[in-house]
C-alpha cells in the first residue's frame, strides 16, 4: 500500500490510515497482528515512520507496543474516545446505536449543567452569540441555513458559555460526535433539523437568568433523543 504525501505530514497519514483500519475491524482482538516490519513493508515506508505512527496509535489506546510482546490490538474500552481522531474513525465507520447512546448519556451528564451556568453567568456577547445560533436554527428550518451546522453551533455556543474550562475543553469532541448523532436522530425522527421551538425552550431561560428552566429544558432535549434510540433498539431486536 503506497502512501502518498501530497502535502501532509507522513506519519499522520499512516496513522490515519492505520487507526481507520483498526477501528473497521481488519484486525480482530486477540488475532495476529503485524509487526512494525510487516506494516512498513505493506504500507512502502520506513521503519522509523512506521515506528512513530505506532507510537501515536498507542498513546491513543488503538493498540500497545511492548519489546518481545510486539503490537497488540486493545479492547474498544481502553480506545480513548476523547481523542478527536479516535471519536472520527469509530463515528464515520460504525456508528452503532449502542454508542450513539453512550454519547448521548454523556451530553445529558454535561450540558444540563452548563446551559445552567451559562443562565447564571453568560456575558451579554454570549448570549447575542447564543441568540444568533438559535436565529440561524431558525433559518434553517426556512430552508436558509444549514441544519446541521447551526444545531452544532447552539450545543457548543452553550459549552462556551458555562465558562467552565473543563466544559469548553469538551468542545471539539461534542461538535465532532454531534456531525453524526443529530444526523442519526434526525432520521429516526424522520426529519431533516432539529426543532426551533424545542431549542428556544433551552434558549430563552439562558437569556433570561434562569438556571434551574435552562437545566430542565435541555434535559428533556436530549433524553427525548435517548427515547428515540432506544426505540430503535428494540425495534430491531
């Protein structure tokens, strides 16, 4: 497998490529897995690029690399799923129900209490940046916007702000997962955006000062989606 470079940086390629791979599941765990000599040979690179792209895949649990142990494949539960590249390859290569799920637990056990905080604390040029979110929202639904992406950028304008640091660092790793969970939603909905009226329920008591409506309002967002994925489930048990 020739790697090309066009620009990019050829350790990230590889790994790229390599960490896809892995989370398709061309390799099993428990299997064989190549050496590094084995992989270099099939990806036409050196030892010592291929070296470092193991070195980067392990760092993000894909894999562990031990002298006279060679590279093994881990479990999926030690993959670190806040690792934006990790969370990528396993949402654009299958995303199951299960995880959708998962993720959507996760965004119940955080953005209730940061849209709360962003009601207590939330600049007036957060709340105009809030406020526009929810306008493009609303243009999208008039067929002027893009759904997609302006029902990302209210999920995250509220991260921003809770003006809590831990929460903002969440930022890339929600918008990246949300590409596909509202995407999945929607069409188990069968609907093509996200609800205007149901968003500005979450909005209006963030503007208005109102933490405990703001924490409620966006609770029942997102445990009406985990109702939908777990019709879904048992629809296809």
């Amino acid at each position: 497998m020739k790697i090309l470079n066009g620009g990019h940086n050829l350790t990230h390629q590889v790994t790229y490529n390599l960490g896809l791979d892995i989370v398709r599941g061309k390799y099993k765990f428990g299997g064989e897995f190549p050496t590094e000599a084995q992989l270099a040979d099939q990806y036409d690179i050196s030892r010592s690029v291929m070296r470092e792209a193991v070195k980067m895949l392990t760092a993000k649990g894909l894999i562990s690399s031990r002298p006279r142990q060679g590279i093994r494949l881990q479990a999926t539960s030690e993959w670190n799923m806040f690792d934006s590249d990790v969370l990528m390859w396993t949402l654009n290569s299958r995303p199951s129900l299960e995880l959708l799920k998962e993720f959507t637990q996760l965004r119940v056990a955080i953005e209730p209490e940061a849209a709360a905080l962003a009601a207590q604390g939330a600049s007036e040029e957060q709340k105009t940046d809030i406020l526009a979110a929810l306008e493009r929202m609303r243009q999208a639904e008039l067929g002027n916007d893009d759904a997609l992406e302006s029902d990302i950028e209210f999920h995250t304008t509220i991260l921003l702000a809770s003006g809590n640091r831990f929460f903002i660092q969440l930022r890339d790793f929600i918008e990246t997962a949300l590409r596909v969970s509202i995407t999945h939603t929607n069409r188990i909905k069968n609907v093509h955006f996200a609800s205007f009226a149901d968003h500005k329920r979450v909005c209006d008591p963030i503007i208005s000062g109102n933490p405990e409506s703001a924490r409620t309002a966006i609770k029942a967002l997102l445990n009406e989606a985990i109702d939908l994925i777990d019709s879904s489930l048992l629809t296809r048990r």
